[in-house]
C-alpha cells in the first residue's frame, strides 16, 4: 500500500513547506495573519467549518486542488486551514502533505480520491478511500489536533476490507499509545466453506513521539508488532 501511495512531491513540498515556516511567524490570534487567498486556478474539492483551537469561533478548512500536476496521479492537493478575525478568513496553516493527490485512489482513478472532512471536539477529521480494485478497498481516517504550538496526528484508524474476504482494522491513539486491531471476515452465501475465527489485540506500543502534521502522509507507515499484524498509519 505504501508503494502505491509514493509520489514525486518534492518540488512542490519544497514550495509550501518554505510558505508554511513563515507563516509560523505569525500570532494566530490578530490580524498579522494574511488575507486567505487561494493561487489562481485552484480549484476547491472539501471544506469544514468548526472550532479547532477552543476560541468559540469556528475555523474553516478547505481542501483544494492546484494547478501542479502529479506523475501518473492527477493533481497535488494542498490543504488550508483559516482563521475567522473580525469577518475575515486568515489564512493560519498551509498543509501539503496530508491529503492524496487527486487521483491517488487506484481502480477508479477518474473519479478521483474520496475525501472528507469534519471538525468535531476541536480536532481536524480526514477520511480518504484507496480502491485496489471493485471489491477491495481501504479507508484512513486521520485525527489532527493543534496543541502546543504545533498541529498533530493524534489519532489514525485504517481498514482494509474485501467483498467475501478480510476486514482488517488498526486503530491508533497516539497520545495514550494504544492499539487495537482486529480482523473479521465478510461472508459470502454462495461459499460454503466456513470463516476463519474474527480475531483482535489491544496493546500499547512505546511510540517515540506524535506524530506531526507536516511531513506526514496517510498509507506510509508500516511498523511489525510480533505476534500480530503490523500497524499501519
């Protein structure tokens, strides 16, 4: 699955990753934040409205697709996180490694990358679909939460599943450090052979540290636990 996902983003990182450290400059609570104004050509895919930094004011996220192409995956999507001051959206974070590109999605690459996002309990909540082909799909949802200063993955849930096959899930909780995975089996009525038992482990894994934001993209990481499946965020 990591394989799949890699893509050629380097120059493009570069770029916003130099426009994300200045923006660090800035207090995210006054108007020395600039004016949010996407780059001519981008083109809007997702938004999401609520409070991200416990100010009672709702913050908006958008996601977008630029203008600069990605080998053999669509277009590189850029993420944008802006503040509501005095009426106006500021722009506070720009974000270039989270969301897939545009055509990341594998079988149905035309229809490009399904992609949600939510606010809720002051965290930023991404869900994207990968579909290695019409029967076999995996989803990751991806929980960021600003704190310390800084924007985090906190949490990070990834499920395989297959029509008549396998449903793998691992489910992170970076902050506590616990894991839980599970498989369980989705039967077919024409198959008379049996399932195999559902099986599942809970257990806590010494992570180094949380996860950040930037630099981090969903379907890279694959770590191998003895006596369990790997983890995979």
């Amino acid at each position: 699955m990591s394989t799949i996902l890699k893509t050629e983003k380097h120059l493009f990182v570069t770029l916003v990753c130099s426009f994300s450290l200045t923006l660090q400059g800035f207090k995210s609570d006054t108007q020395e934040l600039p004016d949010f104004r996407p780059a001519k050509g981008y083109t809007q895919v997702a938004e999401a409205h609520g409070d991200l930094d416990k100010d009672g004011t709702e913050e908006v996220v958008y996601a977008y697709n630029t203008t600069h192409k990605a080998k053999d995956s669509g277009y590189h999507r850029i993420l944008y996180i802006c503040k509501n001051i005095r009426g106006k959206l500021k722009l506070w974070k720009v974000n270039s490694s989270v969301l897939w590109n545009s055509e990341d999605c594998g079988f149905f690459a035309n229809e490009g990358v399904p992609l949600e996002m939510e606010i809720r309990n002051n965290t930023l909540r991404i869900k994207q679909t990968f579909n290695h082909n019409a029967k076999h799909f995996s989803i990751w949802k991806n929980i960021f939460r600003y704190q310390n200063g800084d924007w985090f993955l906190i949490g990070s849930t990834y499920n395989d599943s297959m029509n008549c096959g396998p449903d793998h899930e691992c489910d992170i909780n970076f902050s506590t450090k616990t894991v839980k995975v599970s498989t369980t089996y989705d039967h077919c009525d024409d198959d008379e052979k049996p399932d195999p038992s559902p099986g599942s482990a809970n257990f806590t894994y010494p992570f180094k540290e949380i996860p950040r934001m930037d630099g981090f993209t969903p379907g890279r990481k694959e770590i191998k636990v003895t006596g369990t499946r790997y983890i995979y965020y």
